[in-house]
C-alpha cells in the first residue's frame, strides 16, 4: 500500500534530518498493521527518512526513526550550516 496520506500529529515534532513537521504532507505510507490500540503506520518522510508511527486514542505521533537518508546532514534540520 503506498501514496500520500495526511495524519494528525500530537507532538508537533519536525524530522531530525530535513526539518519537515511529523504531521505535514509529504510523506509516503508504506504499510498499515491493525494493533490492539489502534494501528501502525510505516512512512517515509520526504526526505527518504523511514518513520513507525503509532494511531491510537491520543492521534497519530512517529515513535521510531530510521538512519538519515545519504547525502542529508543531521545538521540541516537544526538550521545551522555545515
């Protein structure tokens, strides 16, 4: 299952790498797993960041991280030049 699907973030985290919000378009989903609380996303951030994201009551928030994607320093998502 892939394409570009909106979620509600509680966190108003940003992705350490790019600097793109954890709840803003685009990202792409992978896969969708039903759980007993809800439902586990895994996304790919525009970046090419791999991200689980977990759907329960509290809304949709990313809980896990891959590695940053080749050629994108962590430094960038931070604003600072490197």
């Amino acid at each position: 299952m892939t394409g570009a699907h909106a979620t509600t973030g509680t966190t108003g985290a940003v992705c350490p790498y790019c600097g793109w919000p954890d709840d803003a378009e685009p990202f792409r989903l992978l896969s969708r797993h039903g759980t007993a609380a809800g439902s586990t996303l895994w996304t790919r951030c525009g970046c090419g960041s791999l991200q689980g994201r977990a759907v329960d009551g509290r809304g949709t928030r990313v809980v896990t991280r891959g590695r940053p994607p080749a050629g994108i320093p962590r430094a960038r998502a931070r604003g600072t030049r490197g």
